[in-house]
C-alpha cells in the first residue's frame, strides 16, 4: 500500500496540458513556496511536456513526490471523432440503439445538413447475444455459453481488439455482462462494460458512454504506461477527473472516460477553493483560452454537476462539472457572413493560430483585435515562445475592416464587442436556465484571455465583483496541485415516495460508499478519514427529467419531499403535491481537503509606478494613455480608478476607466465593475 497522499516530503506539482501551452504550478514540501511556468505542448509527445514542466520550475523528477496531471487527450479525440474501432455487443434485437440514438435532428430546419451525428460503431460492428433481464433484474432468457463462444468468434474474425458490452437492465443485474467480461478479456486487450461505467437507466446514454470509454483505452493506458516508464519510483502521478477531483492511474486505465472534462475540471476545482479562501457563496468561472469560453457555477463552494454531457456531438453520461462551453477565445476567427460580423466558434488554432503569433495566420482573431485595441503588449512573448507580430495582426484586421468600409481600429473594436455579447449570452443562460440570478454572482476570470475581457463581459451581465487569481494563466494547473482525490458514480434507484423504502435505500446507499471508497483506501486514505456525500435525483412520476438534491434526506422520507418542492419551485416557478421517485443516487467518497491555504504575499503600501504607457481603446470607444503595471509592484488593499493595464509574465489584466481595482494580500486582483444606471 502506498504512504497516504497528505504525507508530503517532496515537490506537489499540476501540470495542465492545452492545446497550445502545458501550464505548471509547483508547490514546496512545506506548502510555502509557489513556482508557475509555462511550455509549449507537444501533442505528440505529452509526456515530453511533463519532463519539459518539471524543468521550467527548476526542478528534477526525483524532486518531485506527486503530479496531478489534467490533460484534454479524451476530451480532444472525442471533439475530433479519432475513434478506435470497437466491437459492441448488446442484447438480441437492440444492436441498432448506438444509431437509434433519441431521434432528434441536431439542426432541425437544415436539411442541407446531416440529421445527426454517424453512429459511433458501424454496423458490420454490431453483435448481439441471446439474453435477456428484465427491469426487475429477474432473468428471462440466460446467457449461454455458446452464445458467448459465438460472438467472441465473430469479433475475432472483424479484427478488432476493443470491445464495449451494453446488454439490457445489466444496470439492474449484471450477472451477464459479468459473464461476458470475464471471457472477453481473456481474448481482448480493451473491454469496457456498460454496468462498470454507467450504471443507469437511460439505454442510449449508457451504450454511447460505454464504448466512447472502451475507444479511449488503448491510448489513456499507453500514454500513463510511458509515464510509469519515465518517471522515478518515489514520485506518484494522479489524473484530474471530470467531477473535479484526482483519480490513480490504476482507475482511468479502467475508465478513460472520467477524463473526458479533465481541463476545464482543474479550473473549477481550483475556483472552488479559492471561493471558500475568501468567503465567496456564488461564482461564476471565466475560463477563456484561445479556442473556447469555458463557464461553471460555483454555489456555496461547491460546483455544479452534470451526469448527462454532449461532448462533440456524443453522448456521455457520467459525473461532471457542468461546463457551458462556447466557441469564443482568443483564437475565434472574425468574418462577415451577409454583411455582419461574426466572431467563432471556427478557431485559428496553435497552428498557424492567429496572424498575430507570426507563424502565417492570415484570419482575423480576437487575439489580433487585442493587440490593436492596446490589450496586449505588442513587444511581449507569449508563454515564453511565441513573440507578437503586430504588423501581421493589423493587416489582418484591415481586410475585415474593408469589407465592413470602417477604420481599422473600429472593426477591432467590433469583434471585441461582438465576442463580449457572445460570451454574456453563454453567461446569462448558464445561470437562467438553473433558476438563479447572475447579480448575486462575482466573476472569477482566469485562462490566457479571460482577465482582458472580464469586465466588460461583467457589465454587460450586471455583474459587479471579478476577481482574477493569482496563477490566473495557469489557475487549471493550480486546480490540480491542490485537488483532492475523490471518485463519484451515479447509479439508478427508482423508489416511489408513496412506497419508500428505508432500509433498502440504506443498504444500497451503504454498499455504493463502501465500493467507491476501496480506491482511496487502496491510495493510502484511511477509511474513516473520507467523506461521503450524496446528491439525489427526483422528478414527479412521469416527468422525463429529475433535479438534482445535494445533501439530500434520505432518511427521512418528508424532509427529502420538502427538498424536491423547493428546487422545483426554485428552477420552474411552481410545485405540486403530485407523487415524486427518486431516479437517481450520485455518491461521492472524497479524501479530507488538503490544508495548504491560499499563498501569502509580503505586504506594500508603496503606489506601484507605471513601466510603462500604451494606448488603449476600450468596449466605449474612447481611448485613453493608460498607465502599464507590474502585477508583483501592486501594494495590498489599495484602491485604484481605471484605466489600468496590469501585465505579470503569463497574463494581461484590463481595468477600464470607470473600474476600481484592488490587490488582496494573497496576490489575487479584485475589479470592482460600474454599472450603467
């Protein structure tokens, strides 16, 4: 058994690997001493970008007791439909569900367009077995062992080495989906089975997760196999999960898919942390990077999760941070499309990546409209390799303006403009569609763009605190150094409120901890330090979809109804004394938070002198000389009236001419924003 995690007697570092840049931020054995780089990502060669991480912060690997590695490997295949060919054998008669899918037209007035998106297995892929459990997990028809001795034959003859297992109801018994797994993986190297991965009711759902997770084997247990092969014996590797918390590798081998939000999950779970440090109840995160918007609500510390995501197109259904996710970033190229100006969701990509980064962009970005409106320095080098070429962005936008017939500045001010209305849209309906009101948020912007944009995107939202961390460009690889491990899992219950039944639901509640739990223990946790915690799902009889009860009663069967009305009337306006079932159980077994607090910086009360003065033209139009700041040189709890440019070595923040800003003492900006009366 390994040490327990909280022991630390080397470096912690998160390393977050993009699209563009792998982000890291170190942590010293005694919790007191932060480092933060940034290097290229080498999508090829990702564990090329770990070594390269480690040395950037001045490190060696035998330095290094323990990595938290997000990484969007999952997440970019599944965007990108690079799926390894897998076999999916489902009950008799249901093989053609993968393509059945809900029936729904993705675009319903374009018939120009395909309906929906093409099944994930072909059809010369699809076995079936003469079996059948029925939902009251009784066995109608047994699985015989012919029929297991058929379809292995059949799968062999296709070639293929991954195979994903969906029988009917297995969610309610799995006796031959355990059966199937038990033979196919003496024969293949890759099988995922649906009651392993996705417990539930929902058929459709279920079968897409399973085999988007048995896709995704081959390449998560290479890439941490090569990791085991690089890294010394004393220093432990974990991964950042969906449900923001980090997982063994020994787990995501089995279950690849719990990476399928790792990114974005990073920098939730490190804006949770920071709200429950300086006392916030509601956040809203502002993650921009260069290709997408990336926003999660973060009510009383805690984030909002999802159980059922469309990633790409595909259906997943697993526990998730709810992340909107909009095509607006730094590299969203601007274009007019019947004479109006579009920003997104097309991207320029890292390669060639907008015009601005020197490497043969020719498109209009966002990216470029921020260096002719004075946002970004155009003397800096990105993330310590790319250097603006200013030149190359200004003739991009000079096309675009033609076509507009404005002046060139104006046309950048038009896509900053559009892109802020964008990404308000993605901030309203985040928060409107989940029954609250985005007033009583602050916004906490991080990524490599969101402190540029903040605060006009506040304003035009009502909202009137941001907060910028400190490691803002690198706040995901902040969410992995200081994760918890935690493993979650929803599974289907079906219990009526009018025939409750107590010590059922206890048992089963009991059992679901005490599986979840054996990771962590197995992690060196000891078992009565984990914390176990619930979420329920409840819908009226009838209704196609439940909400979601954090905490919820379970032991008491009036108090759980009284929850269910209340986040009924909360999300629709109203509440009936209808029945109610209880669908759904998430339970989550986390180890104890770590306790390393926010870091502290030494305090100033020394006005920071500008290094410098830039023109700047900001979302009004007006522009102004506006004085640039070191962040570092920021004196502590001191109030300053925009216009601001403040610059550190990864990020730019700007304040407008009626924002206040602020620097708290553990290094973090706060912006108070001004609202139009």
């Amino acid at each position: 058994m390994n040490a327990p995690v909280l022991l630390q007697s080397g470096w912690r570092l998160g390393i977050d690997i993009g699209g563009t840049f792998t982000d890291v931020v170190a942590v010293s054995p005694d919790g007191v001493q932060r480092r933060s780089a940034k290097v290229p990502s080498k999508p090829h060669l990702p564990v090329q970008a770990i070594v390269e991480s480690i040395a950037a912060v001045g490190l060696d690997w035998d330095e290094v007791q323990e990595i938290v590695h997000g990484t969007t490997i999952v997440t970019n295949d599944i965007v990108e439909n690079k799926f390894r060919p897998c076999a999916l054998i489902t009950t008799q008669g249901y093989a053609d569900t993968i393509e059945v899918g809900r029936l729904s037209r993705r675009y319903l007035y374009r018939l120009d367009l395909e309906p929906k998106v093409r099944p994930l297995v072909p059809r010369e892929l699809r076995f079936d077995v003469d079996e059948r459990i029925l939902a009251d997990a009784s066995v109608h028809t047994a699985l015989q062992g012919e029929q297991i001795d058929r379809v292995i034959a059949q799968i062999q003859a296709s070639g293929v080495d991954t195979v994903a297992v969906c029988l009917m109801h297995a969610f309610r018994n799995p006796a031959h989906e355990i059966a199937l797994g038990h033979r196919l993986r003496a024969v293949f190297p890759y099988v995922s089975l649906s009651h392993e991965i996705s417990p539930e009711i929902r058929e459709f759902e279920r079968m897409s997760s399973t085999v988007l997770n048995a896709m995704m084997l081959a390449k998560i247990k290479s890439h941490l196999g090569k990791i085991e092969e690089r890294k010394p014996q004393g220093s432990r590797i974990y991964m950042m999960h969906s449900a923001s918390g980090m997982a063994t590798p020994a787990l995501i081998q089995e279950r690849p898919l719990m990476l399928a939000m790792s990114g974005p999950a990073a920098g939730v779970a490190a804006t949770c942390q920071l709200a429950r440090d300086l006392g916030m109840r509601n956040a809203l995160t502002f993650d921009m990077g260069g290709t997408t918007t990336d926003v999660c609500l973060i009510v009383d510390g805690h984030a909002d999760i999802a159980a059922n995501r469309d990633l790409g197109g595909q259906k997943v259904r697993l526990p998730m941070v709810a992340v909107d996710s909009i095509g607006a970033g730094g590299g969203s190229i601007a274009r007019l499309v019947s004479g109006a100006l579009e920003v997104g969701p097309q991207s320029a990509g890292s390669s060639p990546g907008p015009a601005c980064y020197g490497k043969g962009g020719e498109l209009p970005t966002v990216a470029d409209s921020d260096v002719l409106l004075g946002y970004l320095n155009p003397d800096r080098t990105l993330g310590g390799s790319v250097r603006i070429a200013p030149d190359q962005a200004e003739a991009a936008i000079a096309e675009l303006a033609r076509g507009l017939d404005f002046p060139t500045v104006d046309a950048a001010l038009g896509i900053a403009r559009v892109v802020h209305a964008t990404m308000a849209r993605c901030l309203r309906r985040a928060t409107v569609e989940r029954g609250v009101d985005i007033r009583d948020f602050d916004l906490v912007a991080f990524g490599g763009a969101g402190p540029m944009h903040a605060a006009e995107v506040a304003r035009l939202c009502g909202i009137r605190k941001i907060i910028v961390p400190m490691f803002s460009s690198g706040f995901s690889a902040l969410g992995c150094v200081d994760a918890t491990m935690n493993f979650s899992r929803q599974f289907t219950m079906d219990m009526r409120s009018t025939a409750w039944d107590t010590d059922r639901l206890a048992s089963l509640l009991a059992a679901e901890a005490e599986e979840l739990a054996l990771p962590l223990v197995n992690a060196g946790h000891a078992r009565a330090d984990l914390v176990v915690t619930r979420t329920a799902g409840i819908r009226y009889s009838g209704q196609s979809s439940e909400i979601s009860i954090l905490d919820a009663a379970f032991d008491d069967v009036a108090a759980l109804g009284r929850q269910f009305t209340q986040a009924h009337e909360q999300l629709y306006g109203y509440a009936t004394q209808e029945p109610w079932e209880l669908v759904t159980v998430r339970t989550e077994v986390s180890a104890p938070v770590r306790q390393s607090g926010p870091a502290s910086l030494p305090a100033t009360t020394d006005r920071a002198q500008p290094v410098a003065h830039r023109r700047v033209t900001f979302e009004n139009g007006v522009s102004a000389d506006t004085p640039v700041l070191r962040r570092g040189d920021l004196p502590t709890e001191i109030r300053q009236q925009g216009p601001l440019v403040i610059e550190d070595d990864w990020s730019t923040v700007i304040v407008p001419p009626q924002d206040v800003l602020w620097a708290d003492p553990h290094g973090n900006l706060h912006i108070e924003v001004e609202l139009p009366q």
